[in-house]
C-alpha cells in the first residue's frame, strides 16, 4: 500500500470518494451490509507475496492506474517520491508481502 499511496499523493482524487488501496482493509461494514441484502459472508485472509527486479519494473507494473492521468512533470515528481520512499539505497530488488482478504458469501435459504 505504501507504493500507491506515495504515487497516488500526485493524483487527482479517485472518482468514487473512499475507493482504492485499503478502502476494504476493515470489512466490517461491507459484510453487514451483505447480511442486510441476505448473504452469509466471511472473510479469509491469505498473505502473497511478489517480487521485482528492480525499481523500473515495480513502477510500470504498480503505478500505470494511480499515474496515468498525470502530466509528464508530476508523474516524475511522484515517481521520484516512491523511490525515494521505497528504494532509499537505490533500485535493487525488492519483496512485495500483501495482505489480501477474500470476502466469501452465499445467499440466505
């Protein structure tokens, strides 16, 4: 999440207030309002994790959406920021761990 929020501190807000990474991270609210439209839900949690060689690599994968909107000259300045974030000893390798929830339901009766 630090990657795309450091990225996304150069965007323009999303079009939808409250979506993007880690907007479910807490998904309570989600699952209730599930049981209020008549689904049984739970949430299991997996941790993956993915790597890059590099840090040109993590960019054009990780930041195409969060950037594409912006001008040549913000979305060096953001590129700059992750790197600076992220890659502080320079653009070596680098693990990505994620936490992913899989929220799974089925409908009542």
């Amino acid at each position: 999440m630090l990657f795309q929020q450091t990225a996304g501190r150069f965007a323009p807000p999303p079009p939808v207030s409250g979506v993007g990474p880690g907007a479910l991270a807490d998904p309570a609210m989600f699952i209730d309002q599930l049981a209020e439209a008549g689904i049984d839900a739970t949430v299991e949690t997996e941790t993956l994790g993915f790597d890059f060689d590099d840090f040109s690599s993590a960019w054009e994968v990780l930041a195409g959406v969060t950037t594409a909107a912006l001008d040549a000259r913000r979305r060096e300045e953001a590129k700059a920021a992750v790197q600076t974030a992220m890659w502080p000893n320079g653009a070596g390798p680098r693990h990505f761990r994620n936490v992913t929830q899989f929220i799974v339901g089925r409908r009542k009766g």
